[in-house]
C-alpha cells in the first residue's frame, strides 16, 4: 500500500511517530516519508536515526495551514498524530489545547482536500468518549471534524477516518516511565490517583499496526476502535514494584475512574468486527450510501446490541500481573 507513496505524519517526532517510521521503512519502500512538527531538537534527533533516503523532515505547526499545503504536495497518505495531550495541562491552558487540537484538525482536513491526499486517519483518544475534560473534549470535536471532512470532499475526493484507542504502553506521558523512573530512585511507594481506576492498554506496535490496516479497511467517516485488554491500576502497581504498597493522591483535574470507548448512546451506529468495533457516522453523506457492516476488504461486522457499551472497567479482558510483568521487561 505505501510502496513508491508519499506519506506525512504530524507530530511526527512523538512517541508514534517514532513507532510508525519505523514499522513503515522495515515493511514498505515509500517515495517520501514526511515528519511534520514544530520541535526542531526532536528532529534533528530523529534525523540521527532514520537516515532511509525517503525521510523528509518539515518544521510546521498544524495551526498554520499555510504550512501544511506546503508540506502536503504531492503526498497520498496522512496519519494526523499532532495534539495537545496532556489531560491537566488541558485544564489550565484551555485555549491552547483548542487552537491545537480542533483548529489544528480543521487546517489538517482543509490542506487535505486541496492538496488531493488520497486518505487521512486521524488519531484519537478514549477521553473523546463522553468526555469529562477538556482534552477529551476537543479530541471529540477533532472526531466530529473529520468525519464531517468526508462531506466536505465530496464522492470523489479525500476520504477521512479516525482510529479511537486507549493507554499507550511506554509513550511519553504514560504511567509506566513515571513509574519506572520512581522506582529507580529508590520509591518505596508509588503514587496511586484511586485504587479502583481502570484503563485500556496498548502496545505502541498494536496501535501503529491498527493504523495502517485501518488506511486498507477504511471507506470514509468510520471511528475505529481496537479490541484491547484492560488493566488495574492496582495490579500494574504489584507488576512494576512487587508490592501494592501506594500513596493515594486524589484524582487530577479532569481524569476520571474509567474510560470508554465505545459509549451506549452510539451502539446503533457501532459494529463489531473479530478485533475491532467500527462507530458509523452519524450524518448521512449527501453523494453516496455506505454500508459499514462491510469494509474495503471484505470483514463483515455485525450491529451490537442497542445496550453495549465498551467500557475499561467491564471490558472481559484484563492483563494479570504476570503478564504486566512481561509488558513490562518489554519495556526496561
């Protein structure tokens, strides 16, 4: 599918971002792989590592879609990973968080359809399920916005999808290299937000893997959401330090106790698929009638029930401690 394209990544000096290029240059022989993101340090790191004679390295900030156009020439494939992420940062920094995240999305979906991008996936996030706070929040508009995007193309034009997944395993920001870093500074008891928090686990590799079949499966305006394990905070805390031993600091500003992903009011428009569910716009595209029950290769899914509801704390599959111990060495 990449072979002799053109694909750009915004924020593409973050934790996917390093995933991605990598995964693509051991599978695929690109025309040009394009690193799009503000923060000159992180790419002429990145430039010590990824030497392939396709990379492409562009400063730019999904704000200035002046910028983007630039950057977007001739490309066939966009993942959009940029975002302000950071769930307390979000809370105290509101407005920056917004011009990122939604505005951002927009000149992305802009730039797109006039520079002739075959396809788009936008990366998104468990908070953007009936969010809480304001991160989640502008995460859901950034959803809206690129389902909508289709629209906006119309029949012939840019197709946009979103893929939807929880935790990253060993991203930057995750608890587990907070937690590592803790232990190795001689921590005895870490911290712990509510001893009944749950979450949905990923490991960087699934979620970049997800993306990439998801660019063969998608038909334009689809949520994709990975069916992954759940983990126990309490139990990840027994995997990384050996004792459940922890120090309760409260809930932070805008988290909450569980995420979902898949939220009950959506189920009517949700399928589910052997190892993923698909949400269906909810807007009908004027040019063309979609049958998502079927993808581009030919998964069939089956409506859910009109209750479901993909839920980190009822999820059937949780991680045991042993196998957080493994998850972890993984990452040491």
């Amino acid at each position: 599918m990449f072979n002799n394209k053109s694909i750009l990544i915004t924020g593409g000096t973050g934790s996917f971002g390093h995933c991605f290029i990598k995964y693509v240059l051991a599978h695929y022989k690109p025309k040009k792989l394009i690193v799009f993101s503000r923060d000159e340090l992180k790419q002429f790191e990145m430039q010590q590592v990824f030497t392939d004679k396709s990379m492409r390295y562009f400063i730019g900030d999904v704000r200035d879609k002046s910028r983007l156009l630039t950057a977007m020439r001739g490309v066939d494939y966009v993942v959009h990973a940029a975002a302000l992420k950071q769930v307390p940062a979000a809370e105290y920094n509101p407005m920056e968080c917004i011009k990122t995240n939604i505005m951002g999305a927009q000149n992305v979906i802009e730039a797109a359809i006039e520079s002739n991008v075959n396809r788009v996936i936008a990366l998104s996030t468990d908070k953007a399920a009936n969010p809480v706070n304001l991160y989640g929040t502008t995460k859901l508009a950034s959803d809206k916005l690129f389902v909508a995007g289709n629209n906006i193309a119309g029949a012939k034009g840019t197709r946009f999808a979103v893929v939807r997944y929880g935790n990253v395993v060993g991203s930057r920001g995750s608890v587990v290299p907070f937690y590592r870093n803790l232990l190795r500074d001689g921590c005895q008891k870490l911290p712990v937000t509510h001893v009944e928090m749950t979450r949905f686990w990923l490991k960087l590799e699934q979620g970049v893997e997800f993306v990439i079949k998801n660019f063969d499966r998608m038909q334009g305006g689809e949520i994709f959401v990975p069916k992954i394990p759940s983990v126990r905070i309490l139990d990840l805390v027994e995997a990384m330090s050996g004792s459940r031993e922890h120090e309760i600091i409260g809930i932070r500003p805008g988290e909450k106790l569980h995420e979902v992903m898949v939220p009950e009011e959506v189920a009517h428009q949700t399928y589910e698929f052997d190892d993923h569910y698909v949400i269906s716009p909810a807007i009908k595209f004027f040019e063309r009638e979609l049958d998502y029950s079927t993808n581009k290769l030919n998964e069939q899914g089956q409506l859910v029930s009109e209750k479901f509801e993909y839920h980190s704390g009822t999820n059937p599959h949780f991680l045991t401690v042993d196998e957080l111990k493994e998850l972890d060495k993984a990452f040491l």
